[in-house]
C-alpha cells in the first residue's frame, strides 16, 4: 500500500534457512539407514539431470559441525532442515535405529549450543522404501498410522528441545510430481484419482500427528509447509477471473483450507465428484482434519514464484509438458487443465534460468491472502533463487543476483507485516549448496558455495558467497540495513 513504511522487522523475527535430508546429507547408506524412494528413483535412467543421486550430496551427514559452524557465524537465528524417517525406522516402522536418532539429536544440540532454533521438518519427500513394497506407500491408508508412529517417536525424542515443527514438506508438490506428471516416485502418470487419494492420506498423517503432538502435551508451534503460488487474473475478461477462482480451489485452497479449517474447497469438491475422482474419506475423518486445524499455529509457506490465469478451452493445453531442468531458458511450456484454466507467462515480470517466475510482490500477495482468508500467523519456510554460480581463482563468488533477489523480497515481506501479517519466520532455500532433486547440483541456491558438480569425487570444500556476507550484516540490523 502507498503509505507502508517499513524500517525494520519485528523483535525476535527468525531469520533463518533451511534444507532437507536427502538433498545434503549424503551418507545414504550409512549407519543403518534403510533405502528409500528417493534412492531408488534416481536409478532409474533418465529421471533426474545427468543421472545425479543425493547417495553423497554435499556431505553434511559428515560435516554438519562445520555447516552449522558457518550458520553460527553468520547469526543465523533458525535453522530448517529435515528427519529422513529411514534413518530413523530403516524399514519405516518397527525397531529404531539408534545411530539415526543420534545423529538429529547432535544436529540439535549443535543448533542450540549456538543458539540457533532448530525448525523440523518431519516429511520432506525421503520415504522409506520398505513400506512402498510393502503397501505402496501413501497409497494404502496404512501410511497414516506408520507416519504418526514415525512422527511421535520424534517428538518423543526431540519434543523437549524442539520448538518448531513442520509435519510435510510440500505435500502439494510430491503428490502432483508422484502421481500426476511422472517426475518424481512413484513415477506414475495422470492418476488423478490416486493423486486425491494419496492426499487425503496425507492430510489424515499430518492430522493426527498434530493431535498426537497435543496429546503427548507439547505446547511448541506445529504446522504443514504448502509450495503457495499466488495466482493473478490474466485480465478483467469474467472467464479469466474464473479461471483465477477455479485455479485457486484446486491448486491452492484444496491443501491451504484443509490444513487451517479441516474442510475441502467446495467448488473443487464438486468439479471431483463429477468426474470421479474424489477422494474417499472415512467415517470421523472430517472431524479429526477439523480437531487438528484448530491445533495448527501457523501456515508454513514455500514461495518460489506466482502464475497468471486464462480460461483454457476443452480443446487447450494439459497440465503435462516438459519442464525445463536443464537451465536453459524458455524451454518449459505454458500448461493448463482443459475447459478450465492455463497458466502463461507474466510479460511484466523476468524469469529465472529455470523459467521461475521472479516476483517479489507474490510473497505479499501470499502473506496478505494467508492473513485474510486464515488469519494464521505465517512461517516462510522457503524462498530463494536457483542460479548458475561460479567461484573465482581467488575462491570469491560474486552472486549480486542472489542477493538481489533476496532483498526484494524480504522488503515485500517487510511491508505484509506492516500492513497486518503475523510472520514468525524467513527461511532461505538454502544454507549451503545442494542437490536440487531433478536439476542436479548446477541450479545453486546456498550462501555456501559447496566445491562439487554432478560427477562425484570434489573436494566438498564451502566457500562463503557474497550473499552470506550480505545476510549476516541483514540479520544483524533485523532487516533495518534494507530500508535505509
Ligand atoms: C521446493 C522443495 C525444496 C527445493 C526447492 C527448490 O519445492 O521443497 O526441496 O528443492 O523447491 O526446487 P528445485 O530444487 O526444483 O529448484
């Protein structure tokens, strides 16, 4: 708004940056871990770029002292990384594997000797591969009860220490990636009616683990991460406006109003049932996704980019398309769902080498339709930019844009609080370097340059970017240094 003046952030905000197990730790077979999903997917030829595997990633399982060292240095004041649960259960349920909970407890300790706040993630995509075998994993209603055993045997151990919890990571993204366009596990194409069901499956684990989390008495804060990407009408056409509203109750609300009021967006509900695909729910389902909404104290947000919408004709473009995980710009295609909306390009606004969509006000946008429509205070969970970086001969690397990116958004976060929102926490995607799931290791996003490409075998060195320097002077001022 014209008269939001900003100065600086609120006392106590949480700067902070995040991760995720199988995109860091590497060790992959280590001191008991069981395989997962993710280890076997990326074996599959031509599933991710240059065949890359996070079977070493950038070897945090070995160096987190050092990583977390890096943070401490920097001010960091939380620190978002993930659990992967076959390290913990290594055959998903059953006996504990010792080493596994050892291991996050030191991570634990090591944020909290610096006081860093550690923020966990309980699910970000690594699932233990034996209960894909055993019942196909979040296909099978099976899951829920595996899933909250898994996560209950974490806040028996963490609880204490733990104040922030996220129970999924994106759920939005690993359903429609798994089961809709093939990209990532389990692999599978167009299957909507599995898709809805595989999400309600989900909805039910993240439910009861937050009621679980009540039960037990924890008083800590507990939420879902959701990839958000704001639409924005194409124009005032009414059709494009409906298009708007209908991409927002499918793509959007379908997962954002389950988690704050336990309920499917009725529009969306209806389109489903016509066509079939619904999800099947269960006797006293509604009333546990309603118990839990009510437990939830804040809507973790990934925001990476917004979209436009244009009405699609029956006869237009289909949600499936390739992807651009090659880095070289405008080889993604503009897709849709037929009779309903399109998603394509934004001529007011620049892309990424990946096609993102840059737009700072978007995470206004997504703050500001949280505050209204939820009136939940909002933890950033994500936000970042993937970039091709290069370090110079003297180990320096000058990554302006990232900061640039950076900045602009944080000052758009900036003003959604002035204006009203309630937000707890700004994580970056990431700390360090890491393996982006299908774009290899050249699509950067660290303030750590880690020394490794898609070939195994570098050194593994971090070097600190200029971005670092530029998030540690931000930290220091709470923000004040953007806005003067
Ligand atoms: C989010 C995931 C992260 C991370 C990020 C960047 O969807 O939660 O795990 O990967 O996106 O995406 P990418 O690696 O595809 O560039």
């Amino acid at each position: 708004m014209e008269e939001t003046k900003v100065t600086s952030f609120p006392e106590g905000f949480l700067w902070g940056s995040a991760s995720a197990a199988y995109q860091i730790e590497g060790g992959y077979d280590a001191d008991g871990k069981g395989m997962t999903n993710w280890d076997h997917f990326v074996r599959i030829p031509g599933k991710t770029y240059k065949a890359t595997t996070g079977d070493v990633a950038v070897d945090h399982y070995h160096r987190y002292k050092e990583d977390i060292a890096l943070m401490a240095e920097m001010g960091l004041k939380t620190y978002r990384f993930s659990i992967a649960w076959a390290r913990i259960y290594p055959q998903g349920k059953g006996e504990v594997n010792p080493k596994g909970i050892a291991f996050y407890e030191n991570i634990i300790d090591e944020c909290l000797k610096h006081n860093i706040e550690p923020m966990v993630t309980v699910f970000h995509w690594d699932l233990p591969q034996a209960l894909v075998d055993a019942y196909g994993g979040w296909e099978n209603e099976q899951i829920i009860e595996d899933y909250v055993n898994y996560a209950k045997t974490l806040f028996n151990h963490y609880g204490d220490k733990v104040k922030y919890w996220i129970t999924l990571n994106e759920q939005n993204i690993f359903t429609s990636l798994g089961w809709l366009t093939a990209m990532h596990p389990p692999g599978k194409f167009d299957d909507q009616k599995m898709f809805y069901q595989v999400n309600h499956h989900a909805f039910m684990a993240h439910a009861k683990a937050v009621l679980e989390y009540r039960n037990m008495g924890y008083k800590g804060q507990i939420g879902a991460s959701f990839a958000y990407t704001p639409s924005y009408a194409m124009d005032c056409k009414p059709e494009n406006a409906m298009a708007k509203a209908n991409y927002d109750d499918l793509k959007n609300y379908w997962w954002m109003d389950v988690y704050a009021y336990g309920r499917y967006p009725k529009a969306a509900m209806a389109y489903l049932k016509k066509k079939g695909v619904a999800p099947e729910m269960k006797e006293g389902d509604e009333e546990t996704l309603k118990a839990a909404a009510k437990e939830i104290t804040f809507m973790g947000v990934n925001y990476y980019q917004s979209c436009v919408c244009e009405y699609n004709p029956l006869d237009g473009v289909t949600p499936y398309g390739t992807m651009n995980t090659t880095g070289v710009k405008g080889t993604s295609q503009v897709l849709g769902v037929p009779g309903i909306y399109k998603n394509p390009a934004n001529p007011y606004l620049r892309t990424t080498d990946w096609d993102w969509i840059i737009d700072p006000t978007g995470l206004q946008f997504c703050c500001r339709e949280i505050t209204s429509r939820y009136g939940l205070p909002i933890i950033i969970s994500e936000n970042g930019l993937g970039a091709f970086d290069k370090k110079e001969e003297d180990n320096r690397i000058h990554d302006d844009y990232r900061i640039h990116y950076l900045q602009e958004h944080i000052k758009k976060l900036g003003e959604a609080i002035e204006e009203g929102c309630e937000v707890i926490a700004y994580c970056t995607w990431s700390f360090t370097d890491l393996l982006s799931w299908l774009n290899g290791y050249q699509k950067r996003y660290g303030f750590v340059y880690v020394d490794r490409e898609e070939e195994e075998g570098a050194s593994m060195n971090r070097y600190k970017k200029d971005s670092y320097y530029w998030y540690q002077k931000v930290i220091e001022t709470n923000g004040a240094c953007l806005f003067e």
